[in-house]
C-alpha cells in the first residue's frame, strides 16, 4: 500500500522559490524575423568598473573578474565565438532603441540601470538590451545586474551565483532566447542560493540544448569542425491546436539535445546538433501537458533531415508542473550527482501514484516505482515522492521525467533533472 503524506505550509514554497531572468531584444526598423547573432565571431565587451568599486551587491571574497572570465569560457568552449573585454568608466545601459554600440555589464545604481527592475525587487537577477540591425544582426547588448540583488561565488544563503547569472545572460548577449527546458543555463527560471533545499542548484555548465543552440548560430568551436547536423520538421493539424507546443529532441541516452515551441503552422528547425539518432516528442502548450512520441530522426554532421509527423494524442486527465526535493516544488531543474540516491517531488494536477508509471528514458537515470508515495500538498495541487538513483557513468546534462497511465498517455517534464559532476 502506498502511503499518503500530507503538506500544507510546503504549498507557499511556489511563490518564493522560483525567481526569474530578463531580457530585451530591440530590433532595428523594419527587422527581419530571424535568430539574432552577431555578424562577426569576435565580439568586444566593456565592464563596467562599478563591479569593482566595492560594490556591497557581492560578498567578500568574490572572484568577479574569474566568474566572468569563466563564463566566457563557457561558451567560447563549444561554439566558434571569440569574446574580449576591456574595464570601462561607463556605468548606464543605453536607453531602449538608443543603443551606442558598446556593450557593457555593469551593476551601477543609475536611474537608467535601477528603472529596469521594479524598486527594491530582488526576483530577476539581471536584464539584458540587445540591439539589433533590420538584418537581424546583434549590434550591441548591455548586461545590466540586478542593483538590488546580491551576488557571491561560493553558494552564499540569498545571494545569486554570479558566474551562473553571467553565464546565462552572456548566452542572450549572444542572440539566444530563453529555453523551456528546466536543466538549460538558458531556462528562464532561476533559483537564490540555498533557499529551498540542497538539490536546488544554480545551473553553470551549458546543457546539449545550449551548446546546439549557441552552434547552431556560429558553428562549432575549432577541433569540432566536423559538427554539426540540422533537422527541419513540419506537424501536420489535427483536431488539436498545435501553437504553443513544445518539440524536443532526445539522445539514445535519454538527455535533451534540442527543444522549441512551434507556431500554428507547426514547423521547426534545430541546428547545431551532433551525429546521432534521435526521439522526437511533443509536448502540448510546453512543460507539463500532453506528451507524445512522434518517433526517431537521424541526423549526420553538414547534412539536413527532414521530419514529418501527425499528432494524435488525446488529453491527458492529469497535468506535470513541478519538480523537487525535501516535498518542496519548484519550476526549475534539480541537481543530482551521479553514483547519488535522492528523493524526488514531482507536483501537478490529478497525480495517483496508484495509477502512474514515473520514468526517465535513460538507463542511467532511474526512478524506483516501487517507492512511489501520494503527497497531499494543498487543493489543486497533487505530488508524488520517489527515489530516483543516478548511475555513477550518467553523463552531465537535462534529462526528463515522465508520467504515463496504463492506457498510454503521458506528460513531461523537460529536462526536470539536471545532472552535474
């Protein structure tokens, strides 16, 4: 018999946990509608000496000028970008569509910087301005941290990961959106350190899906030259509308490699990505609807593979929306190490652990049903607890979690686990 465990005051963890990045694109008049990137792979950045003017933002003992080295390596690791960056006396963003194509971060608490974010507001870490021309082309981007934010390098209670935010808002200065895979450096959703429990974690190192993204934009880094491959989709109508939708693409070992959401006429595109056969799904309206497994693709580097498919799935009766630890539920990705036992929370509406097979499609990630447990959160909000055991050979990356019932439909969480050594 599977137990019932009951949680009230857990509930208010929704509000307060889950805090958020931002971003603006400014396109030039009359712009195209394309992927934004710089025309150039090399690209030069000020910093702003308001981030070492002993500002009170960070905690003593900060590495700034590492943390934003390192996430320019990030990225400079995987895709065929070059990045420098030079001190500067500047200390505003430029004003919207008045860019002055110097990109700059900066944390300064200018009337420009500190009108970006609502007063005394702690919640978005930070906001990036890009500009770009009416060719689509990223002409500058100004990083602005959060003034009334704090930041650390060593997971401080209440502060962000400095390294962590610049390593996601580097990502936008690079033309990349935001993802809806939870375990992305590029997810939107972000959590302060050590308020919600140990396998919340701020995300560093650059999922599958970043690193195709950021390729698919500048192209592999040197000694990678052989990747990548594309694949463009199309899903036909049925008696669902498709707009809103999530695709994502799969790896034999069940990590994420690619994810958007599709328009109403139901096409996609990924690049960036490397050899290999993958899964397609599609999950209805994003996280936590309707899933379907639409089949395989494979793809081989310098080439194009076309995929076509008919969705047919029927609703599911119940909804994923959340993931967690200690019974506490967030909408952002949970660390796990590999060769690590940990109990998991997933959260949503009508969840029976009687009546759900939970799963993942790696071998190396796997859910104990036998330890399925009914929480009972708050009205409207069902949970199920597991153990979830990560084999030590799991590679890093965003993997998913699934519910399905006997009679076949299922939902997602994307990329719900974020594996980490």
């Amino acid at each position: 018999m599977r137990s019932i465990i009951r949680y009230f005051a857990a509930f208010l963890v929704f509000a307060a946990a889950t805090s958020s990045f931002a971003s603006e694109f400014e396109a030039g008049a009359g712009a195209k509608v394309v992927p934004a990137r710089w025309r150039s792979d090399r690209i030069n950045i000020a910093i702003s000496r308001s981030l070492f003017a002993g500002a009170s933002n960070f905690k003593p003992g900060t590495d700034i000028e590492r943390a934003i080295n390192n996430a320019i390596l990030r990225w400079e690791s995987v895709a065929n970008v070059h990045i420098s960056f030079v001190e500067s006396k500047r200390r505003d963003a430029s004003p919207a569509n008045r860019g002055d194509g110097e990109s700059l971060i900066t944390i300064a608490q200018t009337s420009e910087n500190l009108a970006l974010f609502p007063p005394g507001d702690t919640s978005t870490s930070a906001k990036t301005r890009v500009f770009t021309d009416r060719n689509g082309f990223v002409t500058e981007a100004d990083i602005v941290l959060n003034p009334y934010a704090a930041f650390s390098s060593d997971g401080s209670f209440a502060t962000y990961d400095l390294e962590g935010v610049l390593t996601h808002e580097i990502g936008h200065l690079l033309g990349l959106r935001h993802s809806q895979i939870m375990g992305s450096v590029m997810h939107g959703n972000v959590d302060i350190n050590s308020t919600i429990g140990p396998g919340f974690a701020f995300r560093k190192a650059l999922s599958a899906e970043d690193i195709a993204a950021v390729r698919s934009l500048y192209g592999p880094s040197a000694g990678n030259e052989l990747c990548c491959g594309r694949v463009a989709g199309k899903l036909a109508s049925s008696e669902f509308s498709l707009a809103g939708s999530l695709v994502l693409l799969e790896d034999k070992d069940g990590e994420i490699a690619a994810g958007t959401r599709i328009e109403n006429g139901g096409e996609f595109v990924f690049g960036g990505l490397s050899d290999g056969t993958y899964s397609v799904l599609i999950a209805r309206e994003g996280v936590g609807t309707l899933a379907e497994d639409l089949g395989t693709i494979s793809v081989e580097s310098g080439t194009l593979a076309r995929f076509e498919a008919k969705p047919s799935a029927i609703p599911a009766p119940f909804e994923l929306a959340y993931v967690g630890v200690d019974g506490l539920l967030s909408t952002s990705a949970v660390k796990l190490r590999p060769g690590s036992t940990n109990l998991m929370t997933i959260g949503g509406r009508g969840l029976d652990a009687a009546r759900l097979a939970i799963f993942t499609s790696s071998p190396l990630v796997r859910i104990d049903e036998t330890t399925l447990t009914d929480l009972d959160y708050a009205e409207n909000v069902s949970a199920i607890r597991f153990q979830i055991n990560v084999d030590e050979k799991a590679l890093s990356g965003a993997y998913s979690i699934f519910a399905q019932l006997p009679t076949g439909e299922f939902a997602v969480l994307p990329g719900a686990i974020s594996v980490a050594r």
